[in-house]
C-alpha cells in the first residue's frame, strides 16, 4: 500500500477526504452509508 502513504504526503487533506468520499461511492456503487463511515 505504498501509493497510499504517497498520496497522504503529497495531498492536501481536503483532496484526501474528497477521494476518500469518491472512492467509497465506486466501492459501494453509490451507497450514502459508505460516504457516512468515510468520515467517521
């Protein structure tokens, strides 16, 4: 998982979280709970 501490180095946090939001909605196919648990 070396690509992920690559993006947490050279990212702002906000990119982080809105990939974080768009990965889990690709993941669960949309679901809004995945969206929920990413920002738990």
């Amino acid at each position: 998982m070396d690509w992920v501490l690559l993006i947490l180095e050279n990212m702002d946090l906000k990119i982080i979280l809105n990939f974080m939001v768009l990965y889990s909605m690709i993941w669960s196919g949309g679901d809004e709970n995945a969206i929920r648990v990413t920002f738990m």
